[in-house]
C-alpha cells in the first residue's frame, strides 16, 4: 500500500484529509505547485503536521490533487468514448482539456513536472490507456494518422503544455489554439483541426 492510497480511519481525519486535498487544489491551481505547505495548511484550517500526517511529502500531496484532476480528465475521456464519431470527440477532449489547463496551475503543472509515486504513474497509465482507445477508434474510422499513438499525443501536447506553463499563459484561447495544432497534425489528411 503507498502512502496515497493509506486513508485515515476517524471520521475527523477523513474530513481533515479532504480539506487539505481542496486546499492545495486552491492554492495549486492559483500559485502553482509552488505554493507551500504552510500556505495550504492555513488555507484548509489545519496545522502542518495534519497535513503531513496525510501526506509525508509535499510531493505527495501535489500527487494526489493531480491524481483528482487527471481521474476527472478520464472520465471526460470515458464520455468521448461513447460519442457517434471519435475525431470530433477527441477534438472536443483536446479544447475542454486545454481550456481547464489555461487556469488551473495545479495540473498543467502536474502534467510537466515529473512526480515519480506509484498511485500517480497508475492513474496517469489509467488516463493514457483511455486516451488511446479514443485515438484507436478515430483512426479505425481514418481520421487519424495510421502511425499516430498516444505516445505521440502525449510527447506533442505535453510539449505544447510545458512551454505554455513555463511562458505563463493562462488565456483559454492560446492553449485551444495549441490544442488544435496538435490535432492537425494528428489528421490522416493532414488538413487543419475543424
């Protein structure tokens, strides 16, 4: 059991746990992964050392608001899975995706910097595995590139992402665009993302 999945058993804890998780999300989200403990503890209305009960490190609890984001980034991707066609899905996935990176730091954040936990990595697999149903499906129905994979998807908006985040650009608008670069090249015909 890692120290992610270790949940506290009083009901006072459980609650405490979750106001240091929405907490940090606040303040990830607004300052960074920059922002600090004592910073996140005031924010949730706990000491430092509840804090750290819950999560030894502080990578740990940046883990777990990323693990919160990408499970809800899944599920949009879950949603896509089940539209008519997958190019379109995608295509909308990629726009909601970039729009919620342009504002919250916590995650853009997360998906550049490298956090080596285990809970984190299977959530990040969990995502990608979805993802890469998507793109098999848009490429079965010949939107995509035949030598398109998630791999590629992931080195090109994650690049995208990580210069985005270092420049801080928090416009919607310049992160959907990006976005949709990364789709057009992604396109079996290598016409420009609709």
């Amino acid at each position: 059991m890692t120290a992610l999945e270790t949940q506290p058993r009083r009901a006072d804890a459980v609650r405490n746990r979750a106001r240091v998780v929405a907490a940090a999300a606040e303040a990830f989200a607004e300052r960074g992964l920059e922002a600090s403990v004592p910073d996140i503890a005031a924010r949730a209305g706990v000491g430092k050392a509840t804090v750290y009960r819950s999560f030894p490190t502080k990578e740990h609890l940046m883990a777990a608001v990323v693990i919160e984001r990408l499970r809800a980034f899944e599920a949009l991707v879950r949603t896509a899975l089940d539209a008519e066609r997958a190019w379109p899905a995608l295509l909308e996935v990629l726009d909601r995706h970039a729009e919620v990176l342009a504002t919250d730091r916590a995650l853009a954040g997360g998906l550049t910097r490298q956090i080596d936990l285990p809970d984190l990595e299977a959530a990040r697999g969990s995502m990608w595995a979805e993802l890469a149903a998507l793109l098999d499906r848009a490429r079965a129905e010949g939107d995509l590139r035949a030598d398109v994979s998630a791999a590629d998807l992931r080195v090109l908006w994650a690049g995208a992402c990580r210069i985005l985040v270092e420049d801080r650009i928090e416009d919607p608008a310049v992160w959907r665009r990006y976005a949709a670069l990364v789709a057009a090249a992604l396109r079996s015909d290598g016409t420009p993302a609709p």
